[in-house]
C-alpha cells in the first residue's frame, strides 16, 4: 500500500497547481465525520477564502517554493 501511495504522490505532484489543490479539496472531502476535527470550520473558511482570493487573481500569490524562502 505504501508505494501505491508514493506512486499517488509522485503522480499528483506534477499536475498544475489548481489541480493538486482540487485534489486535496477532494482528498479533504473524503474523510469520515470523525476526520472533519482535523479542520475546524474557521480553518475551513480562510482556506476557502484564501482559495477564492487566488482563483480571482492567480498573479497575486507566490509559489510555494518562494514562501518557504522568505521564512
């Protein structure tokens, strides 16, 4: 199972950026009710609104890459 999970991994980390967070978004969607504690609903509610923020103006974010630089 662990390397069909590397092999998941791997594959999804070359889509382009919207997908992969489409894929988490569903991966997230997934989980049992007992899951959903992972995320609260205010956690919840700035990622949508970071998400909708960056759907609107995909040139007002940064790579992931260049965030973990600055910190």
């Amino acid at each position: 199972m662990i390397a069909t999970r590397e092999m998941i991994v791997r594959d999804a980390l070359q889509l382009p950026e919207a997908e992969r967070a489409q894929v988490v978004q569903e991966l997230l969607d997934s989980l049992s009710p007992e899951g959903s504690d992972l995320i609260d609903d205010t956690w919840a509610a700035e990622l949508d609104r970071r998400f909708a923020s960056w759907e609107s103006d995909r040139s007002a974010g940064i790579a992931w890459s260049e965030f973990k630089q600055q910190r």
